[in-house]
C-alpha cells in the first residue's frame, strides 16, 4: 500500500500490519460531521474524502480528491476488527445476515470512538468499512446491485458497468492502484491464485458464481484491468429470451424440438453476446430423469434444473505451474462417465477433436457454445480447433465427421442498442456440399432494420434429423411437420 502524507498505511484490502491510529492522525482532525452529543469525546478520526459512498452521485464523485484520512479509518477499522471480530468479518462473507451483523459492529466502534468521515453519515461509513475490509471495495455495491450485469475495472479512476445491455461510466473510484490490486488478489486468493508482476493475470470466481478475470502491468498497460461478469440470480428462461426479444416464439419452439429430439446443437457468438444464457435456457428442455446429463465448463456458470446432472469444473495450473486439468482432459473423463449428453460450457480447443469423436459416437442432444461471426463461421473455427488437436486427420475427414455430428447452429449478436438476438439458426446438412464443406440450411433469420425475425422460406427439416427427433419421441412443430399453423 502507498501510504500519502506519511500517513497510516490505507490497509483496505490487503495490509496485515497496520500500525495504531495514533497522533499523526489525530494532529489531522479536520472538522466534525454534525456537531458533539453532549456525554460523546470528540471525534478522533475525520477525513476529508475517500472514494464515493456507495450510490454517490458520479459527479461529486469525479470531483473528490485523492483520499488521505478515509485510508487510515480504513485501516484502523480493519485493524480492530480482525482483532476483535475476526470471526463477523469470516461471516460476512456468508450473506447479508453475516455483513449486517458485522456492519453493527463496526458501527457500534465508530459510536463508541465517535469516528466520522466528512460526507457520510453513520450508516454510509458503516456500509463502506464493511465494504472495504469483508467485500470488493469501492465495487462491493454494484456486485451487489442486480441490475448491474457486468463490472469492469480500468485501473484505479474508471469504472464502467453494464446494464441492461449497454455500458456506462459509474463514479466508483480506488484510492491507487495498490488498493485495486489488494481487492483484485482477495478475489482471486480463495482460489487459489495470486496476481503479481510474475504472473499477472487470473481466472477465477467469486463464492456466488460470478466469473473474474483480471491482468495488470505490465502486460495491462494503463493500470490493474478487472473484470467481473456477474452470476445473475434469475437465469433466463426460453420463455424470457423470447419475451426480451432474442428468439421469435417460432424459433423457441424448432429450438426446443431439437433439443429434446437429442440433435447436436451449438450456439456461435461474439463474447458477451448471450451464449451461455442461451445454451442454459435451451438446456431446460432437456427431458425426463433418464437422461445422465455431463456438464464441462472452465468456470461453471450453468445452471440446470434437471436432477441427473454431473457438473465439472477446469482447473488452471497452480503458482508452481502443476495440477492444470483442462477442459479436453474433462471431456475424456466425462466419455468414460456413461453420460447421455455432455454440456460444454465453450469448446475453445484441442478438446474439439475428443468432443467431436463423442458427438459421432452416441451422446446425441450435446450442446455447446463457440465464439464466432456466424454459423458457417463457427463450423470452420470447430474444425480448426479439432486439426490444432494435431491427431493428424486429413481436413475431409474432419469436414465429414463435423457435418454429421453438429446438426443445429444458433448464432447470437449484440445488438447496438444492448439487445441480444438470434441472428441466425440454421442446421447442417448431415453430408458434406458439393464444395467439400459442410453444408448449411438456415431456418430462421434476423432483419435489424425490421427488428423481425423470418422464417426461411422452403426450409425443412433434413429427413435422417428428422427421424431423429422421431426416435427420441420428440415433436416437431407443426409448421415442419408441413402443417401450417392457420
Ligand atoms: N438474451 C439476452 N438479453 C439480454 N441480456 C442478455 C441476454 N443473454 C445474456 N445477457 C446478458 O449478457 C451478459 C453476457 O451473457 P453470457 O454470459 O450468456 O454471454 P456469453 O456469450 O456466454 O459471454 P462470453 O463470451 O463471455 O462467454 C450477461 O450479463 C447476461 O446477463
Ligand atoms: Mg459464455
């Protein structure tokens, strides 16, 4: 931690030994907030300023300067508490009654001192001391605002979340970079990782499932990079994805049927755009206890409702770089776990090439998720995934034994406006064109200019995916079935 003016140390996050509040600070009494209560002694602790309180306007916000005493309260405050109620501070972490319970306890300190911060009232320096010495700091509220989806961190003077789709600037202010890196490795720290100038980035997540990626110099150039992609407490259905206008009510109901009629589906996207939301909703119509379900994720983020589920997890090498499980070595145990379906949260690798030998041999109604521009897009990158596997198979090979394991692709884009769309559903025939590549029917398209999604004129369902479904005991939408719904 830097220390500021000879200042006690500003130990928010991360400093184990905080010297005593002493005279350095008390010779910097600045001003009270709200007068004395007769019998109270006088304030001992008052600061000028400190990052905004929790729901602070950003203006007055931007507007503070740097903070000196606020650190010192800080770290004081966090001094006292691991002394004193190291295991309330333990508890917080638990949930809101454990934080509420330390939050009377340190409010019960600041009375019993009669310590003040300028701008904050009893309750608001409270919250923010149990912010800074049992949660993520400045950022602690808006990891706990559920409209709030996405936080990112730009060093320690810009914060920007996501909500409702788009991106905004918010007043949230660290004191220096030490203070973010401190909140940054408590992050990281009960996985098992440390961030610092030798390994300067990490993977991790928080206990509620939020996902936390974070990198800083010198590979980040302009300060400690974090970002958080928020475990949302609701996880969308399919029913809320047609409502929120991702997928027409048409294109649930043709998704849905192929997910029960067991066909291997991927979903294609940009990052952030809606992949594993989507692959989640879908994943809900999985039927039926007889299904034994394998899930494979770097960082689970899946959610299923059914009850036969295994959920497994990547593992990142340790400091000494040991013990790293990657997802392909996962999809190789999971193919040894008698699973019915496997769920993989991003297929992102050489675990392409095991994925694709499973899909071809049984396992059928797997999904997963892939990063591209567009579903033919998404089949190129799958089979450049499988050749990096280097198990030496000729491309046509690899283009076969893709066209008759992948039969759905969904590709997803983020819309200028925040919105996610399905910009495209289309299957892949189970033969390879008459160009040597798998070939592609859509089925539905997006039209921005229109906002409406239309159904490909003439599309049908090819006859050998069909007696697919069929044989999973699945239906197929009327109007594919050649019905047309009046
Ligand atoms: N259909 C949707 N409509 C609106 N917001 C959505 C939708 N789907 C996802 N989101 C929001 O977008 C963010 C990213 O969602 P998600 O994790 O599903 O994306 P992703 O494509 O899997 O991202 P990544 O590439 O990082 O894995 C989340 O905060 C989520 O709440
Ligand atoms: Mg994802």
């Amino acid at each position: 931690m830097r220390a500021r003016e000879g200042d006690s140390p500003a130990g928010a996050s991360d400093g184990p030994s905080l010297p005593a509040v002493g005279a350095g600070l008390r010779r910097r009494l600045l001003r009270q907030e709200g007068g004395t209560p007769p019998e109270a002694p006088p304030a001992r602790v008052v600061a000028e300023s400190w990052p905004p309180a929790p729901g602070a306007a950003a203006a007055s916000a931007r507007a503070s300067p740097r903070p000196a005493d606020g650190a010192a309260l800080v770290g004081y405050m966090q001094r006292r508490a691991l002394e004193q109620f190291a295991g309330l501070v333990e508890a917080a972490a638990g949930g809101p009654q454990g934080r509420q319970a330390l939050k009377q306890a340190i409010a019960a300190v600041l009375v019993e001192q009669n310590l003040v911060l300028a701008g904050y009232t009893r309750d608001a320096l409270a919250e923010l001391l149990v912010a800074e010495i049992a949660g993520y700091g400045p950022i602690d509220p808006l990891l706990r605002d559920d409209t709030v989806s996405e936080v990112m961190v730009v060093g320690p003077d810009r914060v920007y979340v996501e909500r409702e789709g788009r991106l905004e600037a918010v007043g949230a202010r660290f004191r220096d970079e030490d203070h973010l890196l401190g909140v940054i490795n408590r992050m990281v720290a009960p996985v098992g990782r440390r961030i610092d100038r030798a390994q300067p980035f990490a993977d991790a997540r928080l206990p509620d499932g939020s996902r936390v990626h974070a990198i800083i110099p010198p590979l980040a150039l302009d300060g400690p990079a974090l970002t958080v992609r928020k475990f949302t407490a609701q996880a969308f259905s399919g029913r809320d994805l047609v409502r929120l206008g991702t997928l027409s009510g048409e294109m649930l109901e043709f998704l849905a049927a192929c997910v029960r009629g067991r066909l291997n589906l991927l979903v294609s996207g940009g990052a952030g755009s809606g992949k594993t939301t989507l692959l989640n909703a879908l994943s809900q119509y999985i039927a039926g206890e007889a299904e034994r379900i394998i899930t494979i994720e770097d960082s689970a983020e899946l959610r299923l409702a059914h009850p036969h589920v295994v959920r497994l997890e990547s593992r990142p090498p340790n400091l000494e770089g040991k013990g790293e499980v990657t997802i392909r070595m996962l999809v190789r145990n999971a193919l040894r776990m008698r699973p019915d379906r496997i769920i993989i949260g991003e297929v992102r690798g050489e675990e392409a090439f095991d994925l694709l030998q499973a899909l071809n041999t049984g396992h059928a109604g797997s999904l997963g998720t892939l990063h591209a521009n567009s579903p033919r897009d998404a089949l190129v990158r799958f089979e450049n995934m499988v050749l990096m596997a280097g198990e030496a198979l000729p491309h046509a090979v690899v283009r076969a034994q893709i066209a008759s394991a992948v039969q759905v692709v969904v590709h997803l884009a983020r819309q200028p406006d925040g919105s996610r769309r399905a910009v495209e559903v289309a299957t892949v025939a189970p033969d390879l064109g008459p160009d040597g590549r798998p070939a592609l029917a859509t089925a539905f398209r997006y039209f921005p200019g229109r906002l409406a999604f239309v159904r490909e004129p003439g599309f049908t369902l090819d006859p050998l995916h069909r007696a697919q479904v069929a044989a999973a005991g699945a239906a197929l939408p009327a109007w594919l079935e050649g019905v047309e719904p009046a």
